[in-house]
C-alpha cells in the first residue's frame, strides 16, 4: 500500500466503483465500502460467488446504507394484503419490483435465494419487467425480513403508491391470439384454394364443394374473431363521427366475406377468402409491430409512483408506519435521511436539508431551519428531522399539479394521423368509382350491378395504406429504441415530424444533473492542500463534498482524525497537522452571505478562510452542436427554475434568437406551453423531472430525458437516452421520412389498385387475380416500407 | 378421392395442433422474458450446503 500514485485505479471488487481507499479487504479482494464487503461475505458464505464469474463486477454500490427500519410498514396487514398476490397455510406468493436488475448474475443470485434463506421455496425472475416472483414459508420468515434480505444483498424492492393502487396490466395478448388464428386460416385456405386456380377435371368435380366448403369454415374465426380489432376502432370511429380508416377496411372485410359467402351457397363461384384472410392476417402483422410496446419502460408515471407506500408516524413518543393516503393535517411525522417527504408541512425538530431534485431537478439540496416550510416531493440529506403536516398528501403543492386539467386530458383527441384523412378521401373516390360503373352496368347489363359494386369495394379497400402506415411505423420505432430513444406510440412519429417550436428545460436536460463544473476563487492552495481537502471531502457522502473529490480526481487520500460532519452546514476535520473546515459561509466565517444557498463551498485551514469553490452547470457536451442544428429549422426556448445567473452563457450556447425564461415554477412552465400553442406552434418540450410534468404532458410532444433509462421518468410521449440527445435533429428528420415513406408506398399500391380495378369495374375480377394481386401488394408495401425506412435510417446515421 | 379427403384432415388437423400449440406458449407466458429461460439454462447449481466447514 506504499505505492503514492495509484496509476490503475482500484475498482471495488463488488460494484466496480473506484475504491477511495484501500483498507477495506476480504480475501484479498478490494471494495469501496464495508456495504459491499459485507454482500461478497454473505454471498462467499453461502457458496454464491459464481455472481462475480458471470460478470465482471455485477453488484451496485452499497455505500449508502439503508435504515434499518425502512421496511417496517410491510408488517401492516393492510399494506400486506395489497402487496401478496396469494397466501394459503403454508406459503406466500409476492413479486417484488427490482429496478436494479441489469444482469445474468443478478439473475443468478436471485433465483439461488434458497441458499441464502431457507424460508425461500423459489424465485423467479422476469428480466423483462425487473420483477422477481418470491415464494416463501410466512411461518418462518416474515415479509419485512424477505425486503430486508433482499436489500442486503443489494436489490432492495421497490414499493411504491403507485404499485399498491393498481397493478401493471398484463400485455395485451388478445392481438397475438387473433394473430395466430389469421395466419393460420389463411395458410389453409390458400392451399385449398389452388384447385379452384388451377381448374378441376371433371372427375374431381365434387371436391370442389368440399373445398369451397372448408374454405366458408375456415374464414369463420378470421371474420369473427380475428377482423375484431378493425370492426371496433371503425364502429368507434363513426360514434364519433369521425371516418377513421378502419371503417372502410371493416366494410371491405364484411362486403368480401358476405359476397363470398353468396357465391359458395349459390355455387356460382369460390368467392375471395383467400384474399379477405390474407389482408386481415399482414394487418395484424403490422398492427402487432406497430404497437410493440416496452414493458421495462413506463409512459404513465405520476407522482405516486416516486413517493414511499408509508412514513413514520410519531404520536406520544411512539413511531408507528403510516400509509400515505392516512396522514391527515396536524400529524407528526418523523422523517429519515435519505426519505422523501410526503406531504406539505413544517419542520419542527432537527435541521432539514432537503433535495428538492425530483420537483426542480436541482440537485443542491436547500437548508430549512425549525420553523420553514418543506414541501412534499422534497428529499432529506440531513439527519432525521420531524415535520408538523399542515396539508394532507392529495393537498399538497406537487400533488395539485397532477389534478390540473391537463393530466385529465383525453390524450386519444391529442392529434389526427394524416394516414385518416388520406384515406377519407381515397374512400370517396372509391364511392365515387363504385357509383359510375353501378350506373353503367345498370343500363349494358342489369345482372351484372352488384357484382361490380362489390368487386371494387373488395379490390380497393384502403388496406394498402394501412399496412404502408403500421408496417413503417413499427419499423421506425424499432430503428429509434435501438438509438435509446423510445416512443410512447407510432402517433409520437407523426407528431415529431410536425413540430414547430423546441422548449428544453435547463437543469437535467441542457445541464448533467451528476456533473458540476468546480470553480476555486481564493488564495492559492499547495499541492499538500489540495490533498487535504480530497481527503476530508471524500469521507462525506454529501453532493457538493463529492464533487469536490471529483474536481480533484486522483490524489492520494489522507487519514482523517476526528472528523465530524454537521448536516445542513458542513465538514471538518484533523488531516495531518492541519485543521480543515469545508462548509457554507455562516459555518465557515461565522457571517450569513451569498454562499448559504448551497452553490458555495467555503474552505478554512486552521480557522484561516482560504476561498470558496463555487459550483457551477455542466452543459453536456452534445448541446451546443445540436442547438447549431435545430436553430435553422426551429424556434427554441429554454425554461429554467434557475435564477438569471447563467443568462449569458446560456444566451451564447442557445444562440441569440432563443427565448430563455428564468425562474420558471413548474405551472409556469405549462403555461408557456400552452401559450405557444395558442399562438399555433406545436411544441416539443424536452425535459427530466417531475417539474417538467406538466409541460411534458400538455407539449405536443413530451420528451423525457433520463441518465439512465432504468431510473423514473415523469409521464411523457417518449423518454430518451440523454447521451443520445445530441442525435435529436437526426430522429426528428427520420420520423419526417416516415411520412415520405408512408405515402411513396401508399402510390405504389395505387397502381395495383388501378390493375385491380380495371377488372372490377368490367365485371371480370376472378378469385385467380385477386389471389395474385393481393400478395403481390402487401409483399410489394412490406419489402418497400422496411426497405426505405432501413435505408432512411443508415443515411441519417441512425 | 378418399385418399384426397383423408390427406385434407391429416393436414388441418396438424396444422391445428400447431396453432394449438403457439396459443398455449403465449398464454403460458414463454414470449414474455426473453433474456431469463437462456441464461437460466447455463447456471451451475451452487452447492446445496455452505462451502466452510462448520456444520
């Protein structure tokens, strides 16, 4: 350990986090803390350690520690009985949600459970949903115990409102089953079809009844079962006086099935089943994709789904666990470090040091004494405090916001995909068409009149748009979920590609929430120093102390004797011969100063005040070039919560036409947006955190920005990868070719139209060129959607 | 002919086991985890008591 630079640098062992120091050991293997030292022995002990050959360093870091009591509410009957999904005599049977799932190691350590507790009958994961499926002996080991073990070992579950409200829908799998049903019809009745376009011998002459029998049994499910999807979105579309394009698509199923049936009963031909299940089949298809869905992801996240399922009351002296939806105005409520704050109150005992990063994505946490008002949404980095609620959880400020009208929206009235109004008006020409050859034949060949009209209502249904449309778009959210961008559906395409005006939020978004620019103004400080302040500095878990052991990267780390931190003010400690102090300047110099808002670190050695740190915005990298980008095509805001410090650099980074409001509360923000709007701009608005909510959600389109797509985001049309961010300009212009795309398709399938119904309308389409050019379109369409889409994508560089 | 009718059934009749089957694997939930059935294959099973010596 004598070595005085460390050139590669010692990772933990357990988490692969960079060890700050080298003293904790076990079998001479390294850790960052005594939080992941003590999962390896627990696992080394039970014989687990295949977790660390599967993958390197597969843990995450335990070096903030979990109360002990954090699962207390589990033991409530109440709370138990909405988490259990079933309990007999002998066992329990929970899913727990482990957002910290990321690997097969993590698989492996959890599904070998029984190892570790015997109470554990089993243990299934689904990586998909990051759930795992516990079953244990209640008799022996106690729900609280089974949260508790599972945190020891670094998975702690995830329980929140949101999951005791309602639980997550299963995926929809009535579309796969109809699916299924319509592949496989159509395969049959294709085969059996082939006699019928090939002709019969005469000898073989009865056979043609079977088959065309089989063929009425086959389309059955496909008509009523499988074509249900289109029946109703067509019917729903018209109860609202609205002609989506499934109306006509459902009338062209029910003409061809009912003309089918007529031509089989009265044997004077074998309809078009082949054809009718055929288009029902690749619709399904492309609905299928279309609508493919992330399960890991969540669109709908409300603020629920951030605050704890209790808190801790405390009445008389006692602590007891309350459940949220309980607390009631005049309540007491002991709240721990690292806690969220549930609802409005004042504090009352101990000093409150609250993170507010979830409501205002800043990430400084703000200091309260006895007395301030915190608010709910707000998490503690103090120590333990107490707070007085004077307003219950559905009352509070960050709670009102979601019962603004705009989460109350219907989102289905949100916008009218191009693709509906296209196939309006192809539904009238083909009216139109139907009508003139009807009144033709009426007068040449009276017999020959409904054969016509449903000739070319079966040739020209709007199918081809459809497929051209679902095909394109399920293939475009693929190309973006690959780029870790994914949408919350295909009409978030339509909606990118119409935008007019850009509003990003500053912190988290513009700004890296885990990355502060570190300023020293102040007298020199020597390289001995600087040493010292790393050493004291990485010894506090503290925000701003851990930014400044980044600033100052890889110095040898000292020892510290009587260190102290005093939460809300600051560090100080014996390093060497020197007494350091690192804190806000009422702590440091005694005097109340600019510095107290938590932006300042104020350094003293030995009682002599030396200079401050000031921390300022890290602007990602990729903003800069992007807003390059975007500014020639679009109008750009930027909506801060922030005071006007940064105004010039960000007026210089943005450009000069770009409108920046500062100090901008969360329902400014929606107004802004709302504003625009009215103007007749359609705005995208780009941010991260729960202050951003309601602006993602009444923007036309919400994007949400995440670190880490496995972290929550607030309710949102999209949620976006931030590294990815600077490729917004390219995904914007992809989904403006899906468009493109969708309509060159939609021209291609119109000339098989104009084939098609240069037969119906003479009155001689038979099954044999309904046959052909029924896959030879939808071929056609697939092989040109996916084609261009692919080739859209590699020329942007997607 | 009959041998045609006899072929006729035999073949729907698979086709139908298979649909069968492909309903039963969606509803059984194999589609719904694609990453856990393959990596749960390859895991060795630890041993069934703790490697260190106390008993």
């Amino acid at each position: 350990m004598s070595s005085a630079t460390v050139h590669n640098q010692l990772v933990c062992f357990h988490c692969g986090e960079v060890c700050s120091t080298t003293n904790i050991t076990a079998e001479d293997k390294h850790f960052c803390c005594e939080g992941c030292k003590l999962v390896y022995q627990l696992l080394n002990k039970s014989g687990l350690c295949n977790y660390y050959d599967l993958n390197e360093n597969p843990g995450l870091t335990q070096r903030i520690p979990v109360r002990k009591d954090k699962f207390a509410f589990l033991e409530d009957a109440v709370i138990q009985r909405q988490l259990i999904s079933f309990s007999n005599e002998q066992q329990t049977h929970i899913t727990f949600y482990l957002p910290q799932i990321h690997c097969s190691s993590c698989l492996y350590l959890l599904e070998n459970l029984h190892h570790l507790q015997p109470a554990v009958i089993s243990a299934t994961v689904n990586f998909t949903r990051k759930e795992v499926s516990i079953v244990f002996d209640h008799h022996t080991h106690s729900l609280q115990k089974l949260a508790e073990l599972l945190t020891s070992i670094g998975y702690e579950p995830y329980i929140s409102l949101q999951s005791l409200q309602h639980h997550k829908p299963g995926a929809k799998k009535s579309l796969i089953y109809q699916l299924g049903v319509a592949g496989f019809c159509f395969a049959n009745i294709m085969l059996l079809s082939f006699p019928e376009y090939f002709g019969l011998e005469a000898a073989d002459i009865q056979l043609q009844g079977i088959f065309r029998w089989l063929n009425v049994l086959l389309a059955l499910p496909v008509f009523f079962y499988s074509a249900f999807p289109f029946y109703e979105s067509g019917w729903k579309g018209l109860r609202h006086k609205f002609l989506n394009i499934d109306a006509p698509i459902a009338l062209a199923i029910i003409v061809t099935f009912s003309r089918s049936l007529y031509e089989v009963l009265s044997g004077t031909g074998a309809g078009y089943f082949d054809s009718m299940t055929g288009i029902v089949f690749f619709m399904l298809i492309g609905r299928v994709l279309q609508d493919k869905t992330y399960q890991q992801l969540s669109f709908e996240r409300d603020f629920t789904s951030y605050f704890p399922v209790a808190a801790t009351l405390v009445k008389d002296g006692i602590e007891t666990p309350i459940s949220l939806p309980e607390i009631k105005a005049g309540d007491t409520l002991l709240i721990h470090s690292n806690e969220l704050i549930p609802a409005d109150g004042i504090c009352t005992r101990g000093k409150a040091c609250i993170d507010y990063s979830f409501v205002t994505g800043e990430s400084i946490p703000v200091n309260k004494e006895m007395g301030e008002m915190v608010y709910a949404g707000g998490k503690q980095t103090g120590g333990a405090m107490e707070i007085l609620v004077i307003k219950e959880v559905a009352q509070s400020y960050l709670t009102r916001l979601w019962s603004a009208d705009t989460f109350k929206k219907n989102n289905e009235t949100k916008s009218v995909s191009f693709v509906h109004l296209l196939s309006r008006y192809f539904t009238w020409i083909l009216f139109t068409i139907a009508a003139i050859a009807a009144t033709y034949w009426a007068f040449t060949d009276s017999h020959k009149v409904w054969n016509v009209i449903t000739a070319v209502l079966i040739v020209a249904c709007p199918c081809a748009l459809l497929l051209s449309n679902t095909f394109t778009n399920g293939n475009i959210l693929r190309i973006l979920g690959r780029n870790k961008f994914y949408l919350r559906s295909a009409q978030t395409i339509e909606d990118m590609a119409g935008i007019t005006h850009i509003v990003f939020d500053k912190t988290g978004t513009l700004t890296a929430t885990n990355q502060k620019e570190i300023v020293y103004e102040g007298v020199e400080l020597s390289k001995q120093q600087q040493q010292a302040i790393a050493s004291l500095a990485a010894a506090s878990n503290h925000p701003l102390s851990r930014a400044i052991t980044a600033h100052f990267g890889k110095l040898k780390r000292l020892p510290i004797e009587e260190f102290r931190e005093i939460p809300g003010k600051g560090i100080e400690g014996m390093v060497g011969k020197d007494w350091i102090s690192l804190g806000s300047q009422r702590f440091i110099s005694g005097i109340s100063g600019t510095g107290d808002n938590g932006s300042k670190v104020f350094i003293a050695i030995d009682d002599k005040i030396y200079g401050h740190f000031s921390l300022q915005n890290h602007y990602r990298e990729s903003v800069a070039p992007l807003v390059q980008s975007l500014a020639a095509h679009y109008k750009l805001s930027v909506l801060s919560g922030d005071h006007a410090t940064e105004h010039s650099t960000l007026q210089r980074i943005m450009g000069p036409e770009a409108a920046l409001l500062f100090n901008q509360q969360p329902a400014d923000k929606l107004q802004y947006i709302q504003k625009l709007q009215q103007r007749g701009e359609r705005v995208m608005m780009i941010g991260d955190g729960l202050n951003d909510a309601g602006a993602l959600k009444q923007s036309n389109v919400g994007i949400a920005i995440t670190d880490d797509c496995n972290n929550f985001t607030p309710a949102s049309d999209a949620i976006m990868d931030a590294r990815e961010l600077s490729s917004l300009n390219r995904f914007i212009r992809l989904c403006k070719a899906n468009k493109q795309i969708v309509i060159a398709s939609f021209v291609l399938s119109i000339v098989y139209n104009i084939v098609g119904l240069s037969f119906a309308v003479q009155g001689v389409l038979s099954p044999l060129i309904a046959a052909i050019l029924m896959p030879a379109s939808s071929l056609s369409i697939l092989l040109v959607t996916f084609g261009s889409s692919n080739i859209a994508a590699k020329l942007l560089r997607c | 002919m009959s041998a045609i009718v006899i072929l006729l059934i035999a073949s729907i009749s698979v086709a139908a086991i298979f649909l069968a089957a492909f309903i039963w694997s969606v509803r059984n939930g194999q589609f719904d985890d694609e990453f856990s059935p393959p990596q749960r294959i390859l895991f060795d099973n630890p041993p069934a008591k703790p490697t260190n010596t106390d008993q």
